[in-house]
C-alpha cells in the first residue's frame, strides 16, 4: 500500500472511533511503531485534532466537534490550483522538497475522471523553466535555496536580523531590518534597511551562510526606520510605458531596481517609474543600453534630458555604422 493510500485508510479508521493506541494502528495496518508514529504526526499536520493521553493505557482521541470539515474543490478551482503549481516549476520555491509527494496527495483526493483531466494538462501546457521534451522533468534549480527557509523562519517571528554573507570570497554581517523578499531574475532577493549605514540595500540570498535575530538593544524602532527610508525617497524623474514585447524583453533582463506595474488584468501592459541619477555616467549608459534593449514597444513619458540626449546619440551612431 501506498504512503498517500495507507495515511487516508487511517484517517477514516481514527475517524470511525472515540479512542485509539499504537498498537491498535500497529496490528491494523500492518507497519512499524516508528511508521504508525509517523503516519499519526502527518494525519495531525492535516488538521485532524488528536489528543495524546499519557499512561499505561494511553492512546489517542479526537477532540470532539473539532475535526475540521472536509474542503471541496470545483473543477475549476482543482484545475486552477493545479496549474499554478504546474507554473511554479524550478522555481526554487521555499519548503518544497518534494513535488512528486504533492501531486500524489492532490490525486489521491478526487476522482478518476479529474485525474484524467489532470494529467491531460500537464501533458499540453507547458511554462517558462519546463522541459519540453520531458515536461515531468525538475532541474536542479527546483530545488529550494537552502537557507531559504532558514530565513523565513526567522522574518515569522521577527524582521529585524543579524545576517552573514558571502560577498567575493569575504564574509560580511550586516544587521538589518527586512521590508521585502522577494524572485526576480531567477534569484531570491532581501530588501532590507542596513541598520548601521541606516540606508536602503538589496542583498542574494545565495550569498547568505547564516541568518539569526538582531540584538534588541542595537534596534532602531520601526517608526524611526520609516521616517528615515521616507527621507531617502529619490524623487522620480524616468516614467516609461511598456507594450506586451517590451515587457517580455523587460523579464529577460532589467537593472535590479527597476520594477514595473501592470496596468492592465492580462500583464500586456505595464508603468516603470524610477529615479535616474544623472550625475553617475554609468548608471545612465545602463539605461540608455536598457532602452534600446527593451526596443520600439515603449512610449518615454518622463526623462532627464541627459537620457534623451544619450538615447539619440546612440541611435545616431546606429545609423551611422549601418549606412557604411
């Protein structure tokens, strides 16, 4: 039997009785004291309240009016979810170990005919990061960043940390207060407000070797880290419209602080406001390359001259080359 199989079959035999042992699962089922334990741990993380009553002849109960009631999907909403989980492929998503063992437990949960449809699905949709040829296949990037969860953790139970990083070969703490985490451009990314150069930073997550809570009496109060971050807002000087290509183009690449909106519920459209500082000529050769990267699907509503004066020189240059 199955583990999905064998862990339902308990559920209905536990919900059958007022009172049950170890044993009892033991001789029932036919499996190890460790397996029965197991088994009885992974049916509670599933929301049926059982009771552990210690003693000679202890056992298990259900709490009475508690077993919470059983979910039911539409179609529907069952092919939405399964398709959300199919978009999610490599994705390094946070706590997901295994993604064979989750599927076996959505299938086990509906009928022939949805599991038909199911698996008609997955044969036909494909997103970004599936193998055409072997759309069951996972590369090694679906696997969770491994201090990933380490760090969630740690942000349910407090924002403000003492991280260490990897930064070229050398080790680096900072302590921070976390505002965002979030994937782009396949990485894991922290937003966080430095707490001893009191500004705003972005930090890899691939870099972290360690994640522990900040030391309360070193803390700047909430208030004050706002107040601060409010301070530093860059005034906004570059708007730009993006189309459906020149959001496609946008999603292979983008400097990392430049983020869009979309401004439309199918995401064909989108905003990008930002600040360009003029006075760094780097940052406004990476825009003007960004620009002529993202192509014609874009209307410039607001820029620095500078920009402008940079998009057409070289575009003019452009032009020059191909008329040789």
């Amino acid at each position: 039997m199955k583990k999905v199989e064998r862990i339902n079959t308990i559920m209905r035999y536990i919900n059958n009785r007022s009172q049950f042992t170890i044993s009892e699962i033991m001789r029932e089922f036919n499996i190890s004291r460790s397996t029965a334990i197991r088994d009885i741990r992974e049916i509670e993380t599933l929301g049926m309240p059982l009771v552990a009553e210690v003693g000679r002849d202890g056992g298990y109960f259900v709490m009475h009016n508690s077993l919470l009631p059983g979910v039911r999907f539409t179609d529907n909403e069952l092919k939405a979810l399964f398709i959300a989980f199919m978009a999610t492929r490599n994705a390094q998503l946070p706590y997901l170990k295994s993604r064979q063992s989750l599927a076996e437990k959505l299938l086990a949960l509906i009928s022939n005919n949805q599991q038909d449809d199911l698996v008609l699905l997955n044969k036909i949709l494909l997103f970004e990061g599936t193998n055409p040829h072997n759309p069951d296949l996972l590369e090694l990037s679906d696997l969770p960043q491994p201090m990933l969860e380490k760090l969630i953790q740690n942000l349910l139970v407090d924002s403000y940390l003492l991280i260490t990083i990897e930064e070229e070969r050398v080790i680096k703490t900072y302590g921070i207060y976390l505002l965002h985490l979030y994937h782009e451009k396949s990485l894991w990314l922290m937003e966080g407000f430095d707490l001893k150069e009191e500004k705003k930073k972005i930090f890899p997550v691939d870099g972290l070797t360690d994640v522990k809570p900040y030391p309360q009496k070193k803390r700047l109060s909430q208030k004050k880290i706002l107040e601060k971050l409010n301070k530093q807002q860059e005034e906004i000087n570059f708007v730009l419209e993006l189309g459906p290509t020149a959001i496609a183009q946008y999603k292979k690449y983008h400097p990392l602080k430049a983020s869009i909106s979309y401004t439309n519920p199918y995401q064909a459209t989108a905003i990008l406001k930002n600040f360009v500082n003029v006075k760094k000529p780097e940052e406004l050769i990476e825009m003007t390359n960004w620009l002529l990267f993202l192509g014609e699907d874009i209307k410039i509503k607001e820029a620095p001259k500078e920009v402008l004066e940079g998009l057409q020189k070289r575009v003019g240059c452009l032009k020059e080359k191909l008329n040789r």
